[in-house]
C-alpha cells in the first residue's frame, strides 16, 4: 500500500456517496478486475477541469468510460471529450454507461490505438488524461505537449505504479520510471506527483 491502509480507508470514508452509475460501475469494475482511477482520483481529475475550466478534453485509455463521465460532468455543458480504448467490447460497454449518465451529448467515442486517434483528432486540448498501458507513457509524454495548449492540464495514473517504480525490473515498471523522470525534466510543463491510490501527476502546460 502506497498509503497507510487507515488513511486510505478514512479518506474513502469522507468521499460522498456516488450516483447509481457510477456506484454500479466501480462494483462492476471491483468484481471483474477492470482498472478504473476510483472516486478518490476521479475528484481530483474533476476538481482540476472546474478550476481550469476545461471544455476540450481528451483521455488516452478509458476502458469502461468510469473516468470519462466524470471529466464530462465537470466540464459542464459545451465540453468536447474525448473517450479512447483499443477494445471494442470496451467501447459498447462504455457508451451504456455514458448514455445512463446523462452526458452522450459531450463524449465522443474512439475504439482503437489512443495516441493515433490523438493525432487524427485536430486541435488543442485544455485537459488530456493519460490512463493507457504503461510501455505507452513514454510515448504519450511525446506526443501530448504540441496537443496542449499553454496552461492545460497534463494529468497521468498509476505514477507510483504500485510501487515498483522504486525497483524498475518490468518493462512497464522502466516505463513509468522513464516517464516521470522526463515529465519532472521538462521544461514544457510545471509537474507535481501526488500519492492518492497509485500515484496521480499533475504537470500544467508551460
């Protein structure tokens, strides 16, 4: 655990209840094994869109579309978000929930690659949420800052990568460790990394 075991379990205590979607779909996620960000991360992410005010938002991997109605809600009426997963089963079970939730008119959803879908999309972004694997954070760190426009929210999951990033040995430990080495290095974004669940990085568009 990343973080002490009764602190997390005190901070999950204080989270308000969530609606009945996104209640279904975080059992939904708890019972089939399926990586979502959780209420905690979730309201960080929202809680960045309301403070910046972000209205064009893309998200590289989005599985179930768990953190996708979030960034939708918090953007409000006019957002543009963008939905991408590789896995068209994914993006049917996704569209269910989006359309439950009330905010299809705001999602747009893309099924394949999520950093060639990003380039096919034209346009800056105020937000971009990087949750796809992890051998993809390197690349996604090239990608993302000529997509971004200045004073734009880079946010990036699973950073402590469960801890093995303090003993890189996989591919995708290497990979998260490269990554965040490079994204505190650069000198396009202004970084912090915060230890909620697995490790969320916040960097803003210099």
């Amino acid at each position: 655990m990343i973080i002490n075991p009764e602190i997390e379990r005190y901070m999950h205590g204080l989270l308000p209840p969530r609606d009945a979607v996104l209640a279904e779909m975080e059992a939904v996620a708890e019972r089939r094994k399926i990586p979502i960000v959780g209420p905690a991360v979730a309201r960080v992410l929202a809680q960045l869109v309301m403070i910046t005010g972000a209205k064009r938002i893309f998200e590289l991997g989005s599985a179930i579309g768990y953190s996708t109605i979030w960034l939708a809600r918090a953007a409000g009426p006019g957002a543009e978000v963008h939905y991408t997963d590789g896995s068209a089963e994914n993006a049917r079970e996704a569209r269910t929930y989006i359309e439950r939730a009330g905010v299809a008119s705001s999602i747009h959803v893309h099924v394949g690659d999520a950093l060639t879908v990003l380039s096919q999309t034209p346009g800056q972004f105020d937000f971009v949420f990087n949750d796809v694997d992890k051998e993809g954070y390197p690349a996604v760190l090239e990608a993302v800052p000529s997509r971004l426009k200045r004073g734009g929210i880079f946010a990036t999951d699973n950073t402590l990568w469960y801890e093995r990033v303090l003993n890189p040995s996989e591919p995708s430990d290497r990979a998260v460790a490269e990554f965040n080495q490079k994204l505190y290095e650069s000198t396009q974004f202004f970084t912090s990394l915060l230890p909620i669940r697995d490790g969320l990085s916040v960097a803003v568009r210099l």
